[in-house]
C-alpha cells in the first residue's frame, strides 16, 4: 500500500462489512463529522449512529449506515468497528422508513426509541446519499 492511500475495514459485530483501499472516509463521532485523508495523525473515536462515506482509489464511493462503535486511525489504517453496519445497497428504504415511524410513535423520551429513531434516520441518510 502506498502512502497515497488508507486501507479500510468497516467491521460489524457479526460480519466484515467493507474493506478496502480509499483516498477519504468521512465518518461522525461524538466530536462531529471527520475526514481522514492519507497520513492522518493517530486517533482513536467514539462513533455515533449515522453514515461513513468512503471513497475508494477507484473514484467510486461506498457509503454505510452504522450504529455506534469506535474508530481507529494508524499508519494509513482505518478500522470503523460498529455493532451493526449496512452498505446503503444492502438497506430496504421503505422498511426503514417505516422503522422510523413505529420509532416515533414509540415516543422519543425513551432511550431506545431515541435509539432506534437515530438508527433509522442513519439508515434512510445512507441510501439517499448514495443515489
């Protein structure tokens, strides 16, 4: 790998998401939106409920929707480490919007249907970033 380049791994609790070669990846965490280019400094993140974007060596970009997890910057390495993740291909857009609404009605107050409206809204914003 040169050191033009990141070498990606987007890793949920069950399955390797993405992996891969990028020029950038935007990802949210408790601190706000970040992008990491080629020979970021060092870090180490707290990942927030919402969508990582990456963009490949190849022009193309990949965008996921992630539950919170953590994430690694070293040495050109990036590791996004989440309990669920999704590719935006792989993301039923109505069952999404329809996991927002029973999330709302459930009230927001709740943690877990805060919980499970930021996930649902992570979701919705994948696949409408990717089209």
């Amino acid at each position: 790998m040169s050191d033009s380049l990141l070498h990606v791994e987007l890793v949920a609790a069950d399955r390797l998401v993405w992996s891969g070669e990028a020029k950038l990846v935007i990802a949210r965490t408790i601190g706000g939106d970040v992008g990491i280019l080629p020979n970021h400094a060092p870090m180490l993140s707290v990942v927030i409920e919402g969508v990582v974007d990456v963009q490949t060596a190849d022009g193309e970009t990949w965008v996921a929707a992630v539950d919170a997890g953590f994430l690694s910057v070293a040495e050109n390495r990036v590791s996004i480490l989440s309990e669920r993740a999704e590719m935006s291909h792989e993301i039923d857009l109505e069952k999404a919007r329809k996991d927002l609404e029973r999330a709302h009605a459930a009230g927001e107050f709740d943690d877990e249907a805060a919980e499970a409206v930021r996930r649902a809204e992570a979701r919705i914003r994948a696949v409408e970033q990717a089209s």
